[in-house]
C-alpha cells in the first residue's frame, strides 16, 4: 500500500520477538531482515537496506543448506540494492548467483526464475546492453504469463521495463504499446496512488516525449510526479526522476526557465539521496548542460557537460551510450564558442 513506515515499525516489532524468542542464526530472523531491507529500499535508504540484507544472506548461509531458494533471494535482494546505486558490476554478480541457485531448486517456471531475468535485464538497461536487456525481460515475461494470474502487478513490471528499452532503442509504437498495457494491469491490481502506477505514468511520458507529443509527455509526466508526492517521502530518487522528466518535456517546449528548475529540484534531491558518485547526477548534469546550451549559455553548459562526463566515465562502460552523447555534446557546445 505504500506505507512504508507502518510497514517498517511492524516488521522492526516481529524482530525484537523473534531475538527473544529464537536461536540467533534461525531463518525467521534473516525473513525479518529481509522484510526491513525491502521497506528501507522502498523508501530510498539504499545504505540500510543493504546492511538489513547482508545480514538476512549471513544468517542464511550458516542456516540452510547451499542452493535453498532463500539464499537466492537474499542475492537477489542485495543486487537490487547495488543496481540503484549503480554499482552495475556488483548488481549482476549478486542477480546471477541468485539466478543460479533458482535453476537448481525450483521447478522450471516458478515467478522467481522471472523475477531473476528481469533484474538481470535491468542491470543490462543501465548497462547501456538493450538487446542483452530485452532478451532478458522477455524471458522474464513468457515465465509470468505461465505462472501469474493475468493481471498480476509483476507482469506490468515486466511489460514497464520491456517499453523502456523499446523507448531506448528508438521503437517508439512498441514502447507505448508495452507501457499502455503496464497501465491497464497497474490500475486494476492496485490501490490508484501505489508508486507502481507512477513508473507507467514516466514511461508513457518518455515516448510521448520523444515522439514530439508534449502536452500529453507533461501530462503524464505531472500524473506520475503527483502519485510520487502523495506516496513517497520528500527525497525519494523516483521525485527526482519525474523533476528531470519534467524538465526535459519543458526543454523541449523551448520553456527554458522552467526546464532549469526541475531539473535543478531533480539534482538537489539527487544530492540527498544517492551516494556520491551515482550515474544520475550525471543525468542531471547532462540535462542541466542541455538547457544551458538552448538558451546560448554555452561556457555554463560545457562546465554542467564536463561533470556528467566525469562521473559516467567512472561509473558506466566505455562503451555505453551515454558516454558517446555527453561526448558529442561537449563537441557541439565547444563549436558553438
């Protein structure tokens, strides 16, 4: 439901039983870890959930045998975690050692084989690899339609993620196709302001915008950034997602004081919420480059440039697209001076 601090008293209560009432190593304390983890990664604590997850995996590896199913949801729950910090490296290690331990303890078609695609093919997302990514969700996909019910939240994910590399790769019908049905599930299967609906809502925004559509792309993108104030704490990364989308519909429009300040909120959250370093403050260097370059601030844009360029170089492949743009617009604002 989105109550994310309910949620967290309620399993920090079942813990402190738990302590009393069991072994140190028991199972049921890394279930309670892991629950505490999900609720700190839900409300952007990245750093916690991590520490309640390790924790809930040491637990496990001393008290279950090597390939039971929960050691693969610890991995997975860990790689999820360094996948939003954008520690890509980290995140695909701990999703295939997950991956590897489903193959081998549950049957061919369970959710969680699709659960550990998915992830997978999110990491390949970021990763900048979308034919490795949508192979993946694909995959994660077909699982779901066998073993979910036909409205079941984690086959919009599925259809959410698959519109996002469509969208990526320029396929825009495909993308908007695939976000639409993300909609329609979402709105079904779930409360109206659940922070899922809002994930469809950008994605829905990103093609309309990259279609030249832009009333409808700010629509949207206001809907999803509306769903995430009502849902979400003040410094959620995912606020800060919809300022930066924003941003870049207001760009567009040639609304250039406008763009400027969303995505200057989407930075200044950014700056609360992630560790230092993570490849969206590049995002929004690049963007706030973007807007300065439009309105013919070129030496303030070539600074903004010259900063996403530093910390994509760090922190993505040396071939990721990412680093060919911010690249290409280095070279065009220089000609430009």
């Amino acid at each position: 439901m989105g109550e994310y601090s309910k949620a967290l008293s309620s399993h920090e209560r079942s813990l402190e039983i738990k302590k009393i009432a069991l072994p140190p190593n028991h199972p049921y304390l890394a279930g309670s870890y892991l629950n505490i983890g999900s609720v700190y990664y839900n409300m952007g604590e990245y750093s916690k959930a991590l520490s309640s997850y390790e924790r809930s995996l040491e637990i496990r590896k001393i008290a279950l045998p090597p390939n039971h199913p929960d050691l693969a949801t610890s991995d997975n729950n860990i790689g999820i975690v360094y996948n939003q910090m954008g520690e890509y490296s980290k995140a695909l290690s701990s999703y295939e050692r997950s991956l590897e331990i489903r193959k081998i303890a549950l049957p061919p078609n369970h959710p969680d084989l699709a659960a550990s695609y998915n992830n997978i093919g999110l990491v390949y997302y970021n990763m900048g690899e979308y034919s490795k990514a949508l192979s993946s969700y694909e995959r994660s996909l077909e699982i779901q339609k066998i073993a979910l019910p036909p409205n079941h939240p984690n086959l919009a994910a599925s259809y959410n993620n698959i519109g996002l590399v469509y969208n990526n790769m320029g396929e825009y019908s495909k993308a908007l196709s695939s976000y639409e049905r993300s909609l329609e599930i979402r709105k079904i299967a779930l409360p109206p302001n659940h922070p899922d609906l809002a994930f469809s809502y950008t994605g829905i925004a990103l093609v309309y915008n990259n279609m030249g559509q832009y009333s409808k792309a700010l629509s949207s993108s206001e809907r999803s950034l509306e769903i995430r104030k009502t849902a979400l704490p003040q410094n959620h990364p995912d606020l800060a997602t919809s300022y930066n989308d924003i941003g870049l519909v207001y760009d567009n429009m040639s609304e250039y004081s406008k763009a400027l300040s969303s995505q200057e909120r989407s930075l200044e959250i950014r700056k609360i919420a992630l560790p230092l370093g993570h490849p969206d403050f590049a995002q929004s260097y690049n963007n706030i480059g973007m807007v300065y370059r439009n309105m013919g601030e070129y030496s303030k844009a070539l600074s903004y440039y010259e900063k996403a360029q530093d910390i994509w170089k760090k922190s993505l492949p040396s071939n990721h697209p990412h680093i060919a743009l911010v690249k290409s617009n280095i070279d065009n604002v220089k000609k430009k001076m």
